[in-house]
C-alpha cells in the first residue's frame, strides 16, 4: 500500500509546490480581486491605465522568475523518480498508468507553456493594447496635456486581458495538481 510522503519531501519537491501553489493564487487573485477592483473604482482613465500597469509589472516581475524555477525543478524531480513505477495515493492517473517521474515531467512541461502561451496569445491582444495606453499616458504628463483615451476600448483591453489571465491560471492549477498527484 502507498503512503503520503509529504514529510520526506526533498528540498526541490518542497520549492516546486510552494512556488506552483503561490502562481495560481496569484493569477486568481489579480482576475477576480484585483482588476474588478480597478474596473469598480471611480478612478479616471488614466490612473486606471497605470494601475493595470503596476499590477501587470508586479504578476511578471513574480511569475516569470517563479515560472522559470518550477518547471525545471519539476523536471529534476521527475528524472530522479522517473524508475520509480509509484502510483498516486488517490489513483488518480488522467485515463492512464502514469508513473510518478511522468507526472512530474507532464507537470513542468505544462507549467511551461504559459511563455508561449503569454507570447503568443495574449500579447498581441490585450498586452500590447494596454502598453500601448501607457505609452500614450506617461507622453501626454510628459508634455504637461491631458490625455485622450477611449474609455470602453480600456474597459475591453482589461475584460481580455483578464479573461487569458483566468487562462494562465488553469495552466498554472493543473501543473501544480499534475504535482501533487503524483506524490
């Protein structure tokens, strides 16, 4: 019979669950708290411009360090377990006899793909618009104006921007669920 092994957790196993369980909440807690906070305030367009940016800044100034750390200790672990045929307390296996070392191979892998993910899909849709904005924001207080922004276009560049951040957040769940399965 297989037993928890959560208290013989080896240091790269206990960086990984820390740092894959702190991204999620993050994400969620930026989605759902956060941003409707902003949207929700009386602030004028552009203090909720640079408002976004700072909140944006700060999710990448965590995440893309964090991202960077987890997935290859994901993979550490996954090629120290890789012979180890253990299967998970729970029996879960996603439809197939995963061995522990695969599922943590599967888990960095994953947690991988929020770069391109980010890159590629949100980006050039949501990310690009609202730098955009800043760009239009710190010019116009550089020159001493006022500036012109179209309120419902930032209300929409926000609303997408939130939607493929509540994306990255399942990414980042099931990375760290594809984790602790196979403990």
């Amino acid at each position: 019979m297989a037993s928890w092994r959560v208290s013989t957790l080896a240091l790269p196993e206990q960086r990984e669950y820390s740092h894959s369980v702190f991204c999620p909440g993050y994400s969620l807690g930026a989605s759902y708290n956060t941003i409707p906070a902003l949207i929700a305030s009386d602030l004028p367009a552009d203090k909720v411009v640079t408002s976004w940016d700072n909140i944006f800044e700060i999710g990448k100034n965590f995440a893309i360090p964090m991202v960077v750390l987890v997935s290859p200790l994901y993979w550490f672990v996954a090629y120290k377990r890789w012979d180890s045929h253990y299967v998970t307390p729970l029996g879960i296996s996603l439809g197939v006899d995963l061995t522990e070392g695969v599922q943590f191979a599967i888990a960095g892998t994953v947690l991988a793909t929020i770069g391109p993910f980010t890159r590629f899909l949100m980006y050039p849709y949501s990310i690009k618009h609202m730098k955009h904005r800043v760009e239009v924001v710190n010019q116009a207080k550089a020159q001493g104006l006022e500036p012109i922004l179209d309120h419902e276009a930032i209300w929409d560049d926000i609303a997408d921007w939130t939607r493929h951040n509540t994306m990255r957040t399942v990414v980042f769940t099931t990375a760290f669920f594809l984790g602790l399965t196979a403990l």
